[in-house]
C-alpha cells in the first residue's frame, strides 16, 4: 500500500512541467519530500493501530461490565 502511494506521488510529480522535475531530481530534494511524506504516513498508520488497540481493549471492558450486571 505504501509502494502504491509512493509511486501515485511520483506520477503527479512527473506529470508537472519539466522544470521543477529537474529541479527537485538535481538539488535531491525529491528524496526529502517522499521522505517526509512516508514519515507522515508511517506515524498515521501507526496511531491508527495504537487507537484500534486502544478501542478493542475498551470494548473488551464494556463487555465484561455488562456480563457482570
């Protein structure tokens, strides 16, 4: 999912105009912004699963409260 994502980047930014393709390839700036993109996603998936943990042990509680009663 992540190669997917990468590679949608990459085609946006090849379909712009030629000038600011060689721009970001010559200076390497295009390695720092799909960087910065794949840390912004990685924290996302990230808190995404410590919430659904998070979650699942609450509705684990609320289960075990309600069999109680």
């Amino acid at each position: 999912m992540l190669l997917n994502i990468m590679l949608f980047i990459l085609s946006i930014m090849n379909s712009q105009e030629p000038a600011m393709d060689e721009f970001f390839r010559s200076n390497g700036k295009i390695y720092v912004v799909v960087a910065v993109l794949s840390i912004i996603f990685v924290g996302i998936v990230i808190y995404l699963t410590i919430l659904d943990k998070k979650i699942g042990h609450l509705e684990k509680m609320q289960k075990n409260d309600n069999k109680s009663e």
